[in-house]
C-alpha cells in the first residue's frame, strides 16, 4: 500500500494545501494519504489567536472532504492526541506499526524540503519514507532542489526523491492568509466549507454576523455543514428555486436563501436532530421520531430561523420541503419542486416533472407527492401524514398530474 503522509499546521488550510494533495495522490498513485495537523510544531511556534486543536482538526476534514475520495483520504488526530512536539520521526513510526506493509511517502513543501537536514532525527525520517517535495510557486528555482537531493543522497544514500510541480498555483501563505481574515478578506484562497466553518466559529479574528450574511457568506456556512458530495445538490436546488420563482411570481432572494440552507442539517445524528428540535419547540410525532430522514427539514428550518435570521417565509419552506403539507404557499411549493427535480436528479419520471413545474406548478406538486407515496408503499415503508393531506388536498382543489 502506498500511503503520503502530509503533515502541517493547517492554520488554516487552503487551496495551495489542496492542490498540493491532488497532485500528490495523482503523480505518486497513492492508496491512501494521512492529512495530520500537528499539535505543537517543532520548527515555530503556534500565532497568537491559533484556532484550538479541535478546530484545526475540523477544517483539515473539511479540507479533506473536498477532495471527494473518502475512501483514498483520511484526516489523522494522531499528532494531536499525543503529548509533546510533533516530531516527524515519531509520527512515522507509529504508522509503521498501523500499517507495517506500507510504502510511506512524506509530502514537503519547499521550504520544508530544503531544511530536512536540520530537522529532529533526520535520518530516522528517511528511513521509514520516502520524500515528495512540492515546487509551488517560480521562486522554487529547480536548482536548489537539485542540490538538496544531492546532498541528502551523499549523507543517506538510500534516501528517494520525488519533485512535483503545481502550475499556475495561487501562491499564499498562511501567514498572510490569516492577516487577510482578520481584515474581512481572502475567502478566495479557501474551499467554502473551510471559509464557512471560520465564519460560523468567528476564527482569525473573522466577527460575522450569521444572522445578515450576503449569499456568497451564507452559501459558504451552508456548505460546511455538509458533506461536500452534498453541495451539487444544494446549488443546484438553488438555482432551480431561483427560476421557479422568476416563473410563479415569487420573491427570488427568499427562494435563493431557502435553497442554500434546505439541507444544512442533512448530516446531522437522529440525536442531534431530535436536540434541536425540542430546543426550539418543535413537535415530532411518533414516525419522526423513528426516522431521522424526515427530521433534516425542520431543524434546517431551526438553523435558517435561529442562526441565519431568516424570515418566516424562508422558515416555513424549509420546515415542509420533505414532506409537504395542505395549502401551501407559492414559496413552499418552490422549494418543494426544486428539490426533487433540480438538474442533479436523474429518477425515471424526472423529465415530466421539469416539465409540469414550469406548466402549473401545483401540477408539479402533486406528481412529486404523489412519486413520494408510491416510493415509499414500494419500499414498506410508512407514508407521513402531511404527506398524505398534502396529496389529499391537492386532489381535493381539482389538481391532477394527468392530461
């Protein structure tokens, strides 16, 4: 098993840490690569104002997640759950023992690289990896990689060395992406679940107001709720909800908010979701009870009321996008319709139901509660009550999906 080992602060991790993993699990055709945040650095101190452990661990998983390998990527607290400096060597042999047929490669960034030497027990490094250096930006002159190889040849002979080039880079540091936060800046350097776990947790100095976020800030703080496969299908509601609500009159802004915060609690334990709901009073009936799926809605809901500081109408949408309910109001259908049709979905009668939402909208509404019933008498599973009004009533005022 080839397995890169890349380690770091991570304070924060951005998209020069991205591209670098990218490229390393492309070039070396890694089985798997550790991303480990170091607790104490050996070579600097920690930045007053350094986010807790805990947190530098999220973002890395964040960082992680965007990768879109969670089978190949995987975020290790093994520094962090051990005392002391996070010396390299002592790294690498404890993941000599968890994965004793493995052929580790340790991932280096110039500066890194180029003062291997002087770091704690250099030669028990290279004994237990092999070194990937990254050239990130065109100060890394391809000379002085040269030299160090050279070097770290005479002094270890067995040592092996790979140089990989990331092109086109933007070159930040974390140094001065951290003075950029501070000021309000440099969401561009960060993947928007790694801006959006900052802003929600007002790290680096960063003071939001969660509650009035323009749409690029509330989508970023949606997005790091969820896990990043998620978020195609979050933008993708959006944009449908957009336009639904250009064609039935509707107020665009709400729909774009209630489409960005729809799913934010999708990833949530069936524990978490009942905690929050009776935080904030909402009643659950004996099937919600027993199945988590139905409760992400309500306490999305929860979220875009009491945290985002979304109007009712966005509330309210959000609330009834899973199962719907009698006498909707334009907004809620919206939603509704968007979510179970936006470009990303690909069920048998999907087509006719792009069709209908554009024609009559309680129409559309009626052929995706009724799909939801017939899916879940399919299944065995029970239909909610509010799902059945809602067909009921439908009926009830002469809509019908035929024709």
């Amino acid at each position: 098993m080839k397995i890169g080992v890349y380690g770091g602060t991570f304070n924060p991790p951005h998209l020069g840490h991205l591209a670098a993993a990218q490229a390393a699990i492309d070039s070396l055709g890694l089985d798997k690569l550790l991303i480990i945040p170091a607790a104490i650095p050996p070579h600097k101190e920690l930045p007053p104002g350094t986010p807790t452990a805990e947190h530098r661990l999220a973002m890395a998983e964040k960082l992680a997640d965007a990768l879109l390998l969670p089978d190949k990527v995987e975020v290790s607290a093994i520094e962090l759950d051990r005392p002391g400096k996070s010396y390299t060597s002592d790294t690498l042999l404890d993941l000599r023992q968890e994965y004793q047929d493995g052929e580790f490669w340790l991932l280096l960034g110039t500066d890194m690289f180029l003062t291997l030497h002087k770091w704690h027990e250099p030669e028990r490094i290279v004994k237990n990896a092999n070194l990937c250096t990254f050239r990130r930006s065109p100060r890394d002159r391809a000379e002085r990689f040269v030299a160090q190889q050279a070097y770290l040849k005479e002094r270890w002979p067995w040592v092996k060395v790979k140089t990989i080039e990331i092109p086109n880079l933007v070159d930040i540091s974390s140094t001065r992406l951290r003075e950029l936060l501070v000021q309000g800046e440099g969401a561009q350097y960060l993947t928007p679940g790694v801006y959006g776990y900052i802003l929600r947790n007002q790290l680096y100095g960063t003071r939001a107001d969660l509650k009035h976020l323009d749409i690029p800030e509330l989508r970023a703080c949606s997005y790091s709720m969820v896990l990043e496969k998620r978020v195609r299908h979050i933008r993708g509601t959006e944009e449908e909800a957009v336009r639904l609500a250009r064609r039935w009159g509707a107020d665009e802004t709400m729909a774009r908010r209630a489409g960005i915060l729809h799913d934010c609690t999708k990833y949530l334990t069936g524990e978490e979701h009942i905690a929050i709901c009776r935080q904030y009073g909402v009643p659950l009936d004996e099937l919600e009870l027993t199945a988590p799926k139905l409760l992400h809605s309500k306490t999305g809901a929860c979220m875009a009321r009491h945290i985002f500081g979304e109007p009712d109408e966005v509330y309210e949408a959000i609330f009834w996008h899973t199962t719907a309910k009698a006498d909707m109001t334009v907004l809620e259908k919206i939603l509704y319709v968007a979510d179970y049709m936006e470009p990303n979905r690909t069920f048998d009668g999907v087509e006719r139901l792009r069709e209908l939402a554009y024609q009559d909208l309680d129409r559309a509404l009626l052929l995706g509660v009724e799909t939801t019933v017939q899916e879940m008498k399919d299944r065995n599973l029970p239909v909610h009550r509010n799902t059945l009004q809602a067909q009921a009533w439908l009926r009830e005022h002469g809509v019908t999906t035929e024709g």
